[in-house]
C-alpha cells in the first residue's frame, strides 16, 4: 500500500512537472502582435482577404466565407494573421492565428447571414525575423475585401463588389447611405464625449488603413507611416481583438462595436481610436506616434 502510494505521488509530481514545461517551452496562446523595424530583405510573395458568398441557403438564411491567406518569401521565426469582419459597420467576427518556423498562413470561415448587408474585412498579415546579435525584424501587409450581398424576394440572392447594373447600384446606394448615417451618428457621439476638435485630426477608418501600405499617412514619410502602423496594429491586438478594457476589473469583446475611427493628430504627436461598444460604451484608445530615434 505504501509503495502504491509512493508510485501515485511520483507520477503526479511528473505530470505536474511535465504540464509546468509544456506550458513554459509551448505556450497554447501568444497574447501580443509586436512592432519592430522593418526588414528591406524579407517579403510577402502573396497576402489576401476574400470574401465569397456560397450558393447555399437555409431557412433565410445565406453563407459567407471569409479567408485570409498569406506567404512570405522564406520561413520565419514568428507569422501572424489577424482580421476584422464587419457587416453593416458592426463588428461580426474576428480572426487571429499565429505559426512559427513556417512562411505560409490560412484561415478562414464559414458564416452565416441574413438580408440585404455590406460585409467588409480587413486583416494584418505579419511576419517577425530573428537575426544575428538578438536583432529582431518585421514584415507587414493589409489586405481588405468588401462584398454587398442582395437578399431579396423579389430576385435571386447576390453578390458584387462594383455595381454592374442600375438595381445594383441603387442597392448600393441604399445600404452605403443607412450604414454610413449610423456610424456619422456613433462617431459624432463619440468626439462630443471626449471633446475632441475635430479640425486638429485626420479622420480614417478602420477599413482605410489597407490603402497605406504603400502611401504614407498623413504628414509623415512612408518609413515613420510603416512604424505608426505597425503600432497601431499591436494597440489593436492587444486592446480591442484580444477584448476591450473599462477598467482593470472590466473587459468587453469586442463583437457587435461599431467601426472604429482613427483620429491621428496633425501634429504628429498621438493617435485616438474612437470606439462605440455594443451596449453604447464610449471608448478612446490613445496611441502616442513615437519619432523614429525612440
């Protein structure tokens, strides 16, 4: 009986060692996106976001698949994904994958909806190269997709990204002014709430950051841009997709928040991120715009 004992103790103290070292060499989940300086020798050879609408229908009810796909042009130490749904300027859904040692990412989706909507996606393809003397660097491309999807009684279900008929752009036309009335609403809301001058910013959306890839923001030159976007992009990881935080003892997901505004200071000194949560929560995340010597 005491050896029996003495065996059960031994293997519990090895299990226990055993889960200690697994969770210290293979961490289930890496909770940061990090910037570092970018690396001139290391390239995406593709990156996407797409989105298509199945021929597949259900109880009034439509699928939707989201996919991002990216591939760099050699392994590396870390790769990341991340992406944002938004489906009538509502956050839907998000994605997040991280591999190591590998160049290519894919993940994707099959989500289900309803009516008449605009779904749009943006996502972050990331890479991060380990160099001799502990030197770091970092790759980044956005990509984005935005589909309309027409579900009607009156004509077959559809889809387009540009009208390619008068019905279609009159649906166009129709959902762009409803969701863009909504979030002028959210957004106006928001900036009387912080009083916030709005001539002393310039106004982005989420879903505009994918035309900077290769144009700077906004009065700044296209390397201080890639640096401002690379933190904005870790802000976002780590504030707003991993959950939104009121307080030290009060977080929020994410999920059903209106398309965030990105207010960068013309004086280049910090950048706000106005977010309508989904129960009416006013939130700022602030980000100071670092000069390229910090």
């Amino acid at each position: 009986m005491h050896a029996r004992k003495s065996l059960l103790i031994t293997i519990l103290i090895v299990a226990t060692f055993s889960l200690i070292l697994s969770r210290f060499f293979y961490p289930e989940v890496r909770e940061s996106l990090t910037y570092f300086p970018v690396d001139p020798t290391l390239a995406f050879l593709t990156a996407e976001t797409k989105l298509t609408l199945l021929n597949e229908k259900d109880n009034d009810e439509y699928m939707v698949e989201w996919e991002t796909y990216s591939e760099t042009d050699k392994k590396v130490y870390l790769r990341q994904d991340i992406s944002f749904l938004y489906t009538d300027g509502v956050l839907s859904d998000t994605m997040s994958e991280w591999k190591e040692e590998v160049s290519l990412m894919e993940n994707g989706k099959k989500l289900k909806g309803e009516d008449s909507s605009f779904i749009q996606s943006i996502s972050l393809h990331h890479a991060e190269v380990h160099l001799q003397d502990d030197v770091i660097k970092s790759a980044q491309k956005m990509t984005s997709d935005a589909l309309y999807i027409i579900d009607s009684s009156f004509s077959p279900l559809e889809s387009f990204r540009t009208p390619n008929n008068k019905e279609q752009e009159e649906w166009k036309k129709i959902l762009d002014h409803v969701i863009a009335q909504h979030l002028q609403y959210s957004w106006n809301e928001l900036i009387q709430h912080f009083q916030i001058n709005r001539e002393e910013y310039h106004e982005l959306t989420l879903l505009d950051l994918a035309d900077y890839n290769d144009k700077p923001l906004p009065g700044l030159d296209q390397e201080a841009s890639q640096q401002v976007l690379g933190q904005l992009w870790e802000g976002l990881y780590k504030n707003f997709l991993l959950g939104i935080k009121l307080s030290p003892n009060d977080t929020i997901s994410p999920i059903g928040s209106k398309m965030p505004l990105i207010l960068i200071n013309k004086d280049l000194t910090n950048i706000y991120i106005l977010i309508e949560g989904k129960n009416g929560e006013k939130i700022r995340l602030i980000q100071e715009i670092s000069s390229k010597n910090d």
